[in-house]
C-alpha cells in the first residue's frame, strides 16, 4: 500500500525534537507536496530517523535541517546539520558496519557504527543510493535517494566482502526492532556471522546462558 511520506518525516522529526532541543539544537523541515510512495513504512522512516539522530548526536549548537522532495521515481532526503565535520580521508570509512571515525566527538558518543551501516542497507534496498559531503568546522550533508520503482532487496550491498564462506563464529543481538533485526542479521552474515535475536534483556541473558558469543550488540534504548 501507498505510504505517506509527510507522515513518516512529521514523525521521525517528532521523535528526536526533545532531544535536539534539550541540545540547544534547531530542527527545520523543508517539504513541498510530497507525493505518497510505494515503500516500506518502516524502512523509511528508519532512514530519517538513524540520519537525525547522528546528526543531533554530533551537532554541539546550531540547525539540523530536513529536506524532502519527490521526484519523478520516488523521493530524495537530505539531512544537513552544523556539526563538527568529517575529515575527507574519514568519509570512505563511512557506512561500513563497526567503524565511527576518530574524533573527540565520536569518542564521547561511542557507538557501534552500526547507525549509517543501516542506512545504507535500508536505502538499497530501496534501489538508492546514499551519499555524504562534510567539511571539518561547518557540517554534514546526508543524502539519500530512493528510486522506489527498482527496489530489489537481493541487490543490496551492506559491505564488501569476500569471505570465501569463512565462519567467524556467534553474535547475540539484542534488539526489539523488526527492521533493525533484519538489517543487522544480513550485514553480520554478509560478514561471516551468525546472529542470534533476541528481543529483551532477559531474552539475552537467558541465550548467554545457553550458548558462547563472540560479541553482544545491544540497543541501550530498550526495555528489558
């Protein structure tokens, strides 16, 4: 069914206002007649909100600006805010599942890098692309644009690997979110993992029981 994408972006926005403006921060939506689209609510709505939480998440003072258009197949969003920048030589690192480029910023939001790794998977999956300019001092631009008629999920590229179907052993993920489940269970297998699900803390701990784990990721924002 047909999704409505001015919906989708209100409540995205609604969902990180009180922590940017708990920041000092300024939110500004920019729309014009947004068509509704054929796509997955969720995965949508998972791609503005992963892209306003970093950008609340490493923006010290200014604006974090949301810009959304339709286009002739399917839609275009920009995230820009007044952060601290990414150095050129950081940006090819960018997306890739487990990396956050190395600044004071990011070693005080820690993090999994798994945020745009996410991104970047849910917006192929949609047969788009996403793609990011910074310069150090003034900001990040984050676009991403969604060509909703060649959505083909077994075209998605969430890392490049040759693994030659190396095993690399278990990772317990702990994580209520449908979309996310699915996306971090394709990125880890594309990586030589098998991820175990869980829902809950008590899930996780009941699995920790039964079975060894390489490594845990865990949403911090969920319930037990």
């Amino acid at each position: 069914d047909p999704i409505c994408v001015e919906e989708i972006v209100e409540d995205a926005m609604r969902l990180v206002r009180t922590r940017a403006e708990s920041a000092g921060l300024s939110l500004v939506l920019d729309f014009v007649d947004l068509p509704d689209v054929e796509a997955d609510h969720r995965a949508v709505k998972q791609i503005l909100l992963n892209l306003l939480s970093n950008a609340v998440k490493f923006t010290e003072q200014g604006a974090i600006m949301v810009h959304v258009r339709g286009t002739a197949n399917g839609l275009t969003l920009r995230v820009v805010d007044t952060g601290c920048g990414i150095p050129p030589e950081h940006l090819p690192r960018l997306a890739r599942p487990f990396e956050q480029v190395e600044q004071e910023l990011t070693r005080a939001n820690a993090g999994t890098g798994l945020g745009l790794a996410l991104t970047k998977s849910l917006t192929e999956m949609h047969g788009g692309k996403l793609s990011i300019q910074s310069e150090v001092g003034k900001g990040t631009t984050f676009t991403v644009v969604l060509d909703l008629g060649l959505a083909r999920e077994e075209d998605s590229h969430v890392s490049s690997t040759d693994l030659n179907g190396a095993f690399r052993g278990s990772i317990l993920v702990v994580e209520d979110n449908l979309v996310n489940q699915k996306l971090v269970a394709a990125l880890l297998h594309k990586n030589g993992y098998t991820a175990v699900i869980t829902q809950s803390g008590t899930e996780a701990l009941a699995a920790l029981e039964q079975q060894e784990f390489c490594l845990v990721l865990m949403d911090v924002q969920m319930p037990m």
